[in-house]
C-alpha cells in the first residue's frame, strides 16, 4: 500500500503533535526536524512548525536552540 505524499507528512505532523503533547519533547523534536528538512512539504504549517520545535527545545532546558526556532 502506498500513501500519498501530503498524508504521510500529515501523520508525521499529527504524531509530533502527541508526542508534544504527552511531554515527549525530544521525540516530537526529532520528528518535526525531519519534516522541516524534507523538500516537500504543507508551507501553510512551516510557523506552527518551527514554534513547536522551539518550545520542545525549551522544554528541555535547551534554550540556545529554542531561541533559534522562536
């Protein structure tokens, strides 16, 4: 089974989103960087997107790397 492009970057964002939301900042972190690299993706999410990776960054007391993404 193969999934369409926009889907599958949509789940991706969809699972960073869980794990933001059950505390697992490196994890949602990891994941929301490999969306960021990727070549293509939704442009719409890029601020949501870069926010989420900052308060990650935040939330693990990394704030250099938060500051950079906020």
């Amino acid at each position: 089974m193969e999934l369409k492009g926009d889907f599958k970057d949509d789940i991706r964002f969809a699972l960073g989103n869980i794990l933001l939301n059950n505390n697992m900042y490196k994890l949602a972190k990891d994941i929301y960087i490999e969306y960021l690299y990727e070549e293509e993706k939704d442009q719409t999410i890029i601020p949501e997107l870069l926010f989420n990776i900052g308060f990650c960054f935040y939330k693990s007391n990394d704030y250099e790397n938060a500051l950079s993404f906020l």
